[in-house]
C-alpha cells in the first residue's frame, strides 16, 4: 500500500525542514520526502496543496478518565478527540481510579489503547510517583517503567514533602524516567478556585496566590539541578515561574516546561459571572502573566504546549464556582487556539509551533515521534494541517465525552484536516473530498 501526501509545506522540526513537497508512506511507514512526480504505482494521493504536512502532534498531558470515571472519557473516546485534534501520541496522566500506580494498570491501558475501536492514537502512559497518589511511599517505578511508563508524576496531588520528592528523583534518575511535576504548595492554594486579586475579591471568592506556583515551582527546579534528575513542569502560568525556569535552565538544570492554551488566551476576567468552565489549576491570570507567557514561549524558555485534557461531565460542572471541579476539555482545541493565538499573530513561526505541540514533546519523553525520518519512526505519524482554514468550535461536535470548554464556540484559524498513525486514522470534513483519490 502505497499513500502519497502531495505537494504540502512539510515542516520537520527535527530536521529544521520547512520546504514544499511529498510524503511517500509505504506500508504504514515515510519511506520517501522531497519532490516526487511519478505517480505510476501509487495506491491513493491526498492533494495536500496550500495545507502543512508535519510530524504527527504530541500530547504529553491528557487525562482519559479510564479506569475510574468512564462518564467523563474513555480511552477509546480520549484517543479519538485526539486524533481530531491532530495528535498522534499522547500520555495519560495517572490520576485515574485507582490511580495508574503499578504494572497491572499500565498493561490495561496499553491494551485498551491498541483496541480496533481506539482512536488508532498511540498512548504512553505516565506512571504515579507515590502509591495511590499519596505522597509518602514510592510506587514501584522500576516494574511501571518495564511495563511502559515513559514519565513519573502525582499530577493534581503534587508531593508536598520535600523530602520524598527528593527521593523520587534521585531513584528517577537512576532508571531514567522524566519526573512530570504539576507545581503547587498545597497549603497555599488550598480552598481557593481562582487567582487571588483584585477580580477574586470582587466576585467573593477565595484566590490561589502565584506564590503557591511559584514556591513549589523553585523547589522542585533546584532539586532537578542538585540531583540531575530531568523534570518537566507541567502548566506554567505565573510570569514568575517563567522567570525562576529561565533561570534554572541558565544554571545548566535539565528543566522543561509546558504552557496550556487556556493559560495563553485567556484570563482571569473571562470567568465573568463565575463560568466554571474557566475554572483551572493552576487559575487563569492576568493580561501581564500572558504577556510573559508569550515572552518565554518565543525565547524558548516554554518548550512545549500540552492541552492537559480534563473533562468533566455536565453535571459536575454545572454547579457553584467554588464546588466546580478543575480543568476542561481541550484537545481538540489546542492546534487551533495555538494557530489562531501564536502564530497567526507572529509570536511563533510555523516550524516553531510544530517544534512545540510535536518535536519537543517527543524528545524530552523519549517517544517514538515528533520526527519525519523514517529510522526514528516504526510507523508513520503525520498530521496534514490546513492553517488558513476559518472555523467555529463546536463542542457537540466534538468527540470527547465531555463537553466543558472554554473553547465552544471560538472562531479559529487552522485545523489538523488529516490524522496518520500508519494509516489515515482522522480525516475532517473540511477537507476537500475532490483531493483524495484512489487507484486500487
Ligand atoms: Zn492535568
């Protein structure tokens, strides 16, 4: 079976590629880019004129619900948003029910996700750091990691010890496994649903002060550059904790951080008449913390966007603002808020916004992925992008089972318009059935 993706702007980080031409994928792998004119024993030809043809989208924070809460996501559910979304990888978080603290899970999940109804979307799992996410023993790490965990984090229920967390690290680095670190002082924020200010004291309602980011943020960026354990911190949102990671990675740390989109578009104004589908943790901030944002995204101190996909179920949310649960469906949502918000608007180039949402994420959690060449791939992952296309989104279109977004109806610029995990396993109705033909 031979597919040809046909005269796109292919755009491969991982090569510093930014030039038009073809894809060849050949029995579930790229076997050939460049210019390729000879038609004569293709199979089927994807017309992929004035589209981006890139490194399938990877999505290191995304939380699939399953085992647990299968009324918010599943994974078959989860990994066909986000074949929607463009992504071809993705890791789930451990915060399931149980929580994903031993093998016997991973090997669920790894099943589950390799199921013919799953979204054909590869899953990685990311492993709890302490037993049943609580902050005191260490899971077995070492039999996650041959059962095929690719990071250590207890996401929502950070380590409020430093000492363990300490401990974590060391024994991290010595199996080489990333430690992902949701970074929070839990004795600051606790109680609060909002960023503490002026907007929280007008609506009446407890804030999270930046100080709770932003300690736990320090803490956990020296005990990476004293025991050289590589951690990930996951969603930035404070311009000082941009400013305390340019500053650990300048003293030679090895540090990398994620931004979410929510935390770029918006702040903490939009919850207006308390919208708790603007409820996060970390909150949304202020018009000066975005700024900062958009500062670090540009000079490379944020490595990486992550959608950290949190649906909730209606009923949940539907509730008073300070009752409401954290995080919101997005990862159909992250390419275009990314496109429309960063680089139509010149903050990133079109290679350095694939470098975020693919290559980046892919290097620093050792995945198969983010990449065009063939011998650092097993099977083909491309994602065609149209990124001129003008959209509104549409939660119930959506293929989440969570519907609490601060993203429905936004007008966007761009769409992931085909999905390969080998194979097509996504392709839009935006995209123009005319372009595709076939020959067998
Ligand atoms: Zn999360």
């Amino acid at each position: 079976m031979k597919t040809l993706l046909r005269n796109g702007r292919i755009l491969d980080p991982s090569q510093n590629m930014d030039e038009i031409g073809s894809v060849l994928i050949e029995n579930d792998q790229v076997v050939e880019i460049g210019k390729i004119e000879d038609l004569s024993d293709i199979d089927e030809v994807y017309d992929c004129t004035g589209f981006w043809i890139t490194p399938g989208l990877v999505d290191m924070h995304v939380h699939l619900r399953e085992p647990g809460d299968e009324h918010k996501e599943t994974i078959i559910s989860g990994t066909q948003a986000a074949a929607a979304g463009g992504y071809t990888t993705i890791c789930c978080m451990p915060n399931t029910s149980p929580p994903l603290d031993n093998p016997a899970i991973v090997d669920f999940i790894l099943d589950r996700a390799a199921s013919p109804e799953a979204g054909g979307v590869f899953v990685a799992p990311v492993g709890a750091i302490t037993k049943g996410l609580k902050g005191e023993e260490l899971s077995n790490l070492a039999a996650m990691k041959r059962a095929g965990i690719v990071a250590a984090s207890d996401e929502g229920f950070p380590i409020q010890n430093s000492q363990i967390m300490n401990r974590a690290m060391v024994f991290c680095n010595q199996i080489g496994l990333p430690i992902m670190a949701h970074c929070d002082d839990s004795n600051l924020s606790k109680g609060g649903s909002m960023n503490e200010g002026a907007v929280s004291a007008m609506l009446g309602l407890q804030g999270i002060p930046r100080t709770s980011e932003e300690i736990a943020t320090m803490r956990n960026c020296l005990l990476s550059l004293h025991t050289r354990c590589p951690v990930h911190i996951m969603r930035v949102s404070t311009w000082g904790a941009v400013e305390i990671i340019r500053l650990i990675k300048s003293l030679g740390a090895p540090v990398t951080c994620e931004v979410c989109p929510m935390h770029f578009v918006f702040t903490e104004d939009d919850i207006g008449e308390f919208d708790t589908k603007f409820k996060m943790q970390p909150p949304l901030r202020t018009k000066v913390d975005v700024e900062l944002l958009l500062q670090g995204l540009q000079d490379g101190t944020i490595d990486c966007i992550a959608s950290d996909h949190s649906p909730h179920a209606s009923h949940e949310v539907d509730v008073p603002f300070d009752e409401a649960p954290f995080g919101a469906s997005t990862i159909e949502a992250t390419l275009g808020a990314t496109l429309t918000y960063l680089t139509h608007r010149g903050i990133l180039s079109p290679l350095e916004t694939i470098r975020k949402l693919s290559t980046m994420p892919a290097f620093i959690l050792n995945l198969d992925g983010g990449t065009l060449k063939p011998e650092d791939l097993p099977v083909a992952q491309v994602t065609v992008i149209d990124p001129d296309v003008e959209w509104t989104f549409d939660r119930n279109k959506s293929f989440s089972k969570s519907k609490n977004t601060p993203f429905h109806k936004m007008k966007m610029k761009g769409k992931a318009v085909l999905t390969f995990s080998g194979s097509e396993i996504y392709r839009d109705a935006i995209y123009p059935a005319e372009r595709y033909a076939i020959y067998i």
